[in-house]
C-alpha cells in the first residue's frame, strides 16, 4: 500500500511504522489518521510479520497530538468526524491480532499520547514527555483518553493530568504505571527489538488470544472474563504451536513456533 504520511519497513518479522510528517513533530490529520487505520489492515493477515513496532519520525517527537492547524477550523460535526476517525484507526490498532509496541522516541502528547496508549507495550526514551494539552487548546482528549486512562492510574491522578494540561517526564509516566520502561535516548530501538525479540519466540496465536483476554478484562465482569479465559485457553489446544511448544518441553529443545 502507498502512504503519504506513514512508512513501514518490516525487517526480520518486526514492522517499523514510522508516522512521518517531523516538520509538524508527527501531528495526527486526517490523512495520516486514515492512513493508521489501513496499517492494521495490511499487517494483519501478512505471516511475515509478528511484532509492530510505532514510532515517530525524527528525534523530537513520537507524535504531538491531533493536528491544531487542522483542527482549528472545525465546526462540531467535522469535530466529531474527526474524533471518530482517531477513534476507528486507535481501535484497530488496540485489537489487533499482533502485539503492537509504541517505541516513544519524543513527545507523545493529547492524541499521540493516546496513540501510545493503544499499543500493547510503552518503551519510552528518557527525553520523551508525556501529556494532555488539550484543555489548554479549549477542548478535551477526544481519541479514547478520557477512558483509558483513568483504567490505568486511577481517577484522581488521570483528573489531574487532563484538568492541568501538564506534561511529566517518562520517568513520572512510568512512575504512574502508564508505561512499560525508560530507556536511555540513544538505546531506545534496540530495547525495543530485544523485547520483540523475546515476543517473537513465543507461540503467535497464544500471544494473540490471550490478548483477547486481557484486552476485555476491563469491561467484563470476572465470570464474563473467566468464560472467555476458558474459551481461548481452550483453543490453544487446536494449534500445532501448543503441541509443539509442549512436546519441546518434554524433549527439553528450544520448541519451533510456526504460528499454526
Ligand atoms: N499540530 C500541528 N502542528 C504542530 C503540533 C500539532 N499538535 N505540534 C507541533 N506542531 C508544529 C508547530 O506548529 C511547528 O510548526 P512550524 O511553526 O515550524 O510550521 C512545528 O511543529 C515545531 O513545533 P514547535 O516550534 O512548537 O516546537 P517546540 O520544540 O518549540 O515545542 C511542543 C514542541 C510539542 C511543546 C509544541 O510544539 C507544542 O506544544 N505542540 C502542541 C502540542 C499539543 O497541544 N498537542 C495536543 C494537540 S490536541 C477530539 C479529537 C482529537 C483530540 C481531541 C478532541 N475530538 C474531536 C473530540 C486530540 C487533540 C490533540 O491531540
């Protein structure tokens, strides 16, 4: 697929999504947001790929949120078209069947921190700042921010990130449990591709179902989410990984995972 906003380079089972427009530190339009969209789509289905990595062009920024020259303008309804295009493109990256790690190399803030938070897994470079400016804009986080993440640290500390419009470092960032490890600046990819290393040695389709199940655990009730356990665990059982993955333990050998 041709993207205008958006480079993909798969090396060695790892897609590299780069969104690139660094001259507007990576800010999310229209257009780039479309384009996100269709990434999932053509990654998911291609066995050359296990693991997508997201990131942001240059050494500034990830992405610092939607576009404002874009957004400026807006009446309410191109208001709501738009946040429904970043919340279309977030979800498909949220459910993908893959797991998708954000490798935040710079600022990450309003949607790009949302962004972010999409992903399965958050390294954040030491330099990388993490906010919701958008009240400072006059409006409020619009792709998903407002739910997310007051799951992960609590009401009152997600109120106070989204009331204030402050940015913390990565290191306050992790601090509150919203991402996964700082890493120094210049070591942030290759942390990134030793993690995926590890992920890509693991049975793909367990990784995806179990995702799944972690994926809902927020919105379902414990039994809801023990049936659906239950369900997938139960499915591991029809995959040739899980005979494979087993039989290696018992003939003490690295198992072979073909994904099938
Ligand atoms: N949009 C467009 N352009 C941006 C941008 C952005 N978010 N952020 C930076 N740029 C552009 C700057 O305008 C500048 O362009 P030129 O002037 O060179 O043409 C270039 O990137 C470099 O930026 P700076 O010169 O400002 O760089 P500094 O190092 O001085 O500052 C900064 C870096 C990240 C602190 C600063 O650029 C900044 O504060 N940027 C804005 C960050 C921000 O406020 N992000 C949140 C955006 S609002 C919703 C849907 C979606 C959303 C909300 C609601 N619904 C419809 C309900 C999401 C909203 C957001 O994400």
């Amino acid at each position: 697929m041709i993207y205008k906003n958006i480079t993909i380079e798969v090396k060695e089972g790892v897609a590299i999504v780069k969104v690139n427009r660094p001259k507007a530190l990576n800010a999310l339009n229209s257009e780039t947001l479309e384009e996100l969209k269709r990434v999932p789509e053509e990654l998911e289905n291609r066995k050359d790929v296990k693991v997508v990595v997201i990131t942001g062009e240059g050494d500034k920024a990830f992405v610092a949120g939607a576009d404002i020259l874009e957004m400026k303008d807006m009446d309410p309804v191109q208001g709501m078209a738009f946040s429904s295009k970043g919340h279309e493109a977030l979800s498909k990256i949220e459910n993908m069947g893959k797991v998708v790690i954000a490798a935040v190399n710079g600022y990450a803030l309003g949607g790009g921190f949302e962004l972010a938070l999409a992903c399965d897994i958050i390294y954040a470079s030491d330099k990388a700042r993490f906010g919701f400016p958008e009240v400072t804009l006059g409006i409020h986080p619009g792709f998903g921010g407002t739910q997310r993440v007051s799951k992960l640290v609590g009401l009152a500390k997600a109120k106070e990130l989204i009331f204030t419009g402050k940015m913390i470092t990565a290191e306050e960032a992790f601090n509150l449990g919203l991402i996964n490890k700082v890493v120094p600046h210049d070591e942030l990819m290759e942390e990134v591709f030793a993690l995926a290393e590890t992920i890509k040695g693991c049975g793909q389709i367990a990784i995806k179902l179990a995702k799944e199940c972690v994926g809902k655990s927020l919105s379902l009730s414990i039994e809801e989410g023990l049936k659906l356990e239950a369900a997938n665990f139960g499915l591991c059982f029809g995959t040739k990984d899980q005979k494979e993955g087993m039989t290696a333990f018992v003939e003490k050998r690295k198992p072979v995972f073909k994904g099938e």
